[in-house]
C-alpha cells in the first residue's frame, strides 16, 4: 500500500499538503446544497445548516437519545464509554446499528444525500455515536483530525469522508461546544509517537497518542483562527475528515449531546491500518457487512423507525 499521509513515524511533527479535493464533484442546480454553502464548506472545512430538524423531529430523537442512556442494557458492553475516572457516560458508539431511529437518521436524505454530493460517491456510516457532556461533568475532547486516526489506525487511505453532528441539545459558547480551526483541513497535521496496540481502550476516554503538538496547533490557530458554532436543537454540523477541531469541558448546569454520523465514499473503505497496528473494532470502524446507504425521506417518526 501507498502511505499519502505517513504519521506516528518521526521523531517531529510535519505540515503536508493535503492531496485529496475537499468537494470531490462539480456543484450542480439539482445539488442538496446551495453553490454558495458547497464553497464555504470548500473553503474552510465546515458548514452549519441551522433547523435542518423539525421540532417533532428533534423531540423524537432526544427521547431516543434519553432511552439509550438511560437504559444501556440492551446494548453492545464495550459500545458504551464512560468519563476517565468516572461513571458518566461519555459517548454510545454504533448507534445505526443498535437503535432503528438512529439507523433512519443515518440514512435520512436530508445527510446521506448531502454526504453523497459532497463526496461524489454512495457512502457507509464509517462510525457512529452519541455524545453526551452532562451538566458540570462532561470532559474536554483535546485537538485532533480525525483523518490522522483513521488513517494510522483504522487504514482509511484517503481524505473522502466527512462528519455530521446532529445538535440534540442547545450548544452555547459556555456547555462546551465543537470548536473547529478553519482552513486547517487544507494542510495534514503528522503525528509524533508509535501507537500501542489495543490504544482505543484509552484513547476513547482520553487520547494520548495521534495528538498534534502544541507549536503546530499554535500555527494553525494564528493563521486561520477559532470558531465554535452554536444553535438550537436540530442543527447540524458538517464537518471535513481532516480539519482540527476538539471542544472544552463543561462547567455549565446545561448538558451537551448530539448524534455523530462518519460517512466516508465507498470507494474509500478501509484497507490495513497504515500505522502497523491491529485495526480497532468494528464498532469503531466499520469494515464488516458494508452496504451503500439508500436516502429516506423524511421526517423522522417513531412509527417510520
């Protein structure tokens, strides 16, 4: 295999030209986005489509959400990660394949149709999840891409998928909100340090290693600065693989949670890890009973689910 992007392999940590398109097809008047969204994503990495989710629709959601967290035992043990050092739960993993309403969400084609347009390809949830950052409790997510992880780790060959989060409580700029460098996605950020194996059993809680040192992150933000988007419930975020982004604590009585859809192009599955390590489970990244997703219209209903 060909390693475009090599990290975890020097002693010092290198800026690389990114060699992939950040919007892999031609905007078209029939695309799911407006010309002017499709060259802001472009741009700088990431795009906020504000109420894209009925009020019903969110109400849906958050009562699933609620019942997952509240009821965990009719999930996979090793989905559910809590908080380091304590009982909180810090994310649910493989969400699509354990709760229909979520696998609906995944496929809705008000996401999957715009994953599609944006990678020019039929897409896969590569990784899904629910985040939660309670109430004075939730911890911090530090700065990475997460490319540079699904590459070294995963054998993601190249830049052509995207993240989605589903905004499933308000995000202010005090509970911790995503906050992105953009125009980072532009450049790949290597890594420093050989990863262990098993390192997801760690990393899930607090990652130590595919972390970008201190001085090229202060690069970054000098050149391209910080934004932390915020909105309402039924927001959504898109996000590029590859952009820097992380989140603070919360500090706040005001809880955080959203849905995290990873779509990546079928022409794009993953391969070997590229870092010489055992690739991580299935519900991390998926490999296993890979199926292109068919879009669903909406809206999102418990008796459609």
């Amino acid at each position: 295999m060909t390693d475009h992007y090599p990290s975890r392999c020097a002693d010092q940590a290198q800026l690389l030209p990114r060699l992939d398109p950040v919007v892999h097809g031609a905007w078209r008047p029939d695309a799911p986005l407006f010309q002017t969204q499709t060259a802001f994503f472009e741009e700088n990495g990431y795009l906020v489509l504000e109420n894209l989710f009925g009020a019903e629709e969110v109400d849906t959601l958050r009562a699933e959400a609620a019942g997952l967290l509240g009821h965990p035992k009719g999930l996979k043990p090793d989905t559910i990660i809590t908080e380091p050092g304590g009982t909180e739960v810090r994310s649910i993993f493989e969400i699509h394949r354990q709760n229909a309403m979520m696998a609906w969400l995944a496929a809705d084609a008000r996401l999957s149709e715009v994953a599609r347009f944006l990678l020019a390809d039929d897409v896969y949830i590569h990784q899904s999840r629910l985040n939660y950052k309670p109430g004075f409790q939730g911890r911090e997510f530090y700065w990475h891409s997460d490319f540079e992880t699904w590459h070294v780790e995963d054998g993601m060959p190249r830049m052509r998928a995207l993240s989605m989060s589903v905004l499933l409580a308000r995000n202010t700029p005090h509970n911790g909100p995503l906050m992105l460098i953009p125009g980072s996605h532009r450049e790949f950020l290597t890594c420093v340090g050989e990863t262990p194996e098993n390192h997801y059993k760690s990393s899930l809680k607090k990652q130590e290693y595919g972390v970008p040192d201190e001085d090229s992150l202060a690069d970054l933000v000098n050149r391209h600065g910080i934004v932390a988007p915020t909105g309402e419930p039924g927001t959504v975020i898109i996000f590029d693989c590859n952009i820097m982004h992380g989140s603070n604590g919360n500090i706040t009585p005001l809880p955080r949670a959203n849905a995290f859809l990873v779509y990546n192009a079928l022409s794009n599955r993953l391969q070997e890890p590229f870092g010489k390590v055992s690739p991580r489970p299935d519900f991390i990244a998926a490999r296993r009973d890979i199926a292109a997703i068919q879009p669903m219209p909406g809206p999102l209903t418990r008796s459609a689910a």
